[in-house]
C-alpha cells in the first residue's frame, strides 16, 4: 500500500473528518479524507421554491438571520440554479457572506430572505396570517356577521413578515392573526378596540 501526504490548496480549519491516521483509503472522491474549510469565506446553501427561482439572479442582495442572536448578515447572490427539473419543488441559491462569513459556524442552520424582486401598491398582510392545510392557502377574516371566515388566497412574494396577496382578499378585508393555528371557519369572534 503507498502512504501519501495529502496538503490543502489553502489555510483553513479542518471541519470534518472521515479518517483517522493509518486508514486505508481508496483516494477516490467518493472518499474523502477531510473537509478544510476557510472561515472567511462560507458560503450559505438554499432551497428556493421552483416557481421563485426567475425572479433571482447573481448579484441580488440576501438577509441571512443568525439564529444565535437574530441578527442580519448581509450577503448576496452567488448562483442559482439556472432551472429543475419536472419533479423538483426547489433549486439550490448559494449566497455569499463577504466579510462577515465568520460570525456563523459552519453547518449552522439559517434562515435567508433574498431580495429578488420588488413590487409596489400591492396588498400584504403578516406571513403569520398565512396558513396551508394541504394544497389550500389561505387567510382567516373577521366577517361583518361576527364569525371567522376562511377565505382562499394566492400569494405572491413572501418575506420573512409580509407575504403578497395576489388574489383572495380586497383593501380592508380584517385578517385575523391567531398564532400558529388558524381560528376555526365559522367561529364566533368578537372585534377589540
């Protein structure tokens, strides 16, 4: 068996290991030895829904939420995935850090808001008032008769607090937040002032 030295092609931290000292190794990339990483420069892997994928390009700024303390990161677009397939309901964005790669961990779990699109005078309401019971989404309003209605919407572009009615809802329509679970369909309500 041949014994050989293996070096990283640049200064890092060793993340993971696969090996100790003395393994066998078949050297191929289906076998790694290590992962080297360099702190300075992480880089933030995501899911995006197919459908939201034309709206992003390299270059557009992102928002990655620190879950240690809740803080903003700046970053902004690396790639996306330039399409997928039929059956995908996602494609993978990488973002860069810049500069501020080192105040998370790697392999941290993040939450990530990229800015890919604007649209004025639209109608939004809370992303908590958005709730999904299978393939239905939906919002909860106060009806003028004094019960809470389940009212059918589509959405458009979400951020992390609004989510875009697209259709489903009309200015002034009184949307009920209730927390994760919705107030049931045709439940009495009362209005606070």
């Amino acid at each position: 068996s041949n014994r050989t030295v293996i070096r990283a092609r640049f200064n890092g931290v060793v993340a993971r290991r696969w090996h100790n000292p003395g393994d066998s190794v078949d050297g191929s990339a289906a076998d790694p030895v290590l992962r080297v990483i360099d702190p300075a420069r992480l880089e933030v892997t995501g899911a995006v829904p197919a459908a939201q994928l034309a709206l992003i390009a390299p270059g557009h700024a992102a928002k990655i939420f620190n879950p240690t303390d809740g803080s903003e990161i700046a970053g902004s677009v690396i790639t996306r995935a330039a399409s997928v397939d039929g059956a995908a309901a996602t494609g993978e964005v990488r973002i860069s850090l810049g500069a501020t790669a080192q105040a998370l961990t790697v392999g941290t779990p993040v939450q990530v808001e990229i800015i890919g699109s604007s649209q004025h005078n639209v109608l939004v309401v809370p992303s908590a008032a958005i709730f999904r019971e299978g393939d239905a989404i939906f919002v909860v309003i106060a009806g003028d008769d004094g019960k809470a209605h389940h009212k059918p919407v589509q959405t458009g572009i979400i951020t992390r607090d609004k989510t875009q009615v697209v259709s489903g809802l009309v200015a002034g329509d009184k949307v009920i937040l209730s927390g994760t679970d919705p107030v049931p369909d045709g439940a009495a309500i009362s209005i606070g002032k």
